[in-house]
C-alpha cells in the first residue's frame, strides 16, 4: 500500500510541476530577450511574496516528487530495502528541500532583509 501511495504521490507532484516547469522556462526566455541583468532579475524578485510563493511550491514538489524517484533508483541499483531505503528517501528529501528553499529565500526575502 505504501508504494501505491509514493506512486500516486509522485504522480501528483509532476502535475503540479508541469505548469511550474512551463511557468519558469517562460520567465527565463523573458529575461534573457528582454536582457536583464542579474540586479534587474533580484530587483523584481526580493520582497516579493509571489515569487516566493511561486518558487516555494516548486522546491516543495521538486523534494517529494525527487525523493520518491531516488527511492526507486535505490532500491532497483543499490539494493536498499525497508527501513534504510524510507532513511535513504526522507534524507534525499529533506536535503533536497533545504537546498531550494534557501535558494528561494536568497532570490526572494534575504537581501530585503538586511537592506
């Protein structure tokens, strides 16, 4: 029953990153035709709840969504199984969210808040 669950799981994630994907590829051919610095690029992104609201489901579905797929990889190439492989997955997980989430607070509130 779990792996139903992490199969459905993961499929719900790659629905919700679909339009995310879409959404960001949009916004990098914006900023590349549109020649924007990296200064204009953080000028438009700091401060904003949008952007973080934006970037943060991203990193959030990225986690789940990458933490199941090397869950599977796991088990099919390393063996791992039972308790190690659930460690293996939430490590994945968890690290994979802190990661993007502070990149997404670097992008959206960090230099905000100093200034």
């Amino acid at each position: 029953m779990l792996n139903l669950r992490l199969y459905m799981l993961q499929r719900i994630t790659a629905l919700l990153m679909a339009p995310l994907v879409l959404g960001h590829l949009a916004v990098i051919i914006y900023a590349i035709q549109g020649g924007l610095s990296t200064a204009e690029i953080l000028g438009r992104t700091q401060r904003s709840l949008v952007w973080f609201l934006f970037y943060g489901t991203f990193v959030i579905a990225v986690s789940i969504h990458g933490a199941i797929g090397l869950r599977t990889l796991a088990h099919e190439w390393m063996g791992l199984k039972g308790a190690l492989l659930d460690l293996f997955m939430w490590i994945a997980g968890l690290g994979l969210l802190l990661l993007g989430a502070r990149a997404v607070w670097a992008v959206t509130f960090a230099a905000g808040l100093s200034a």
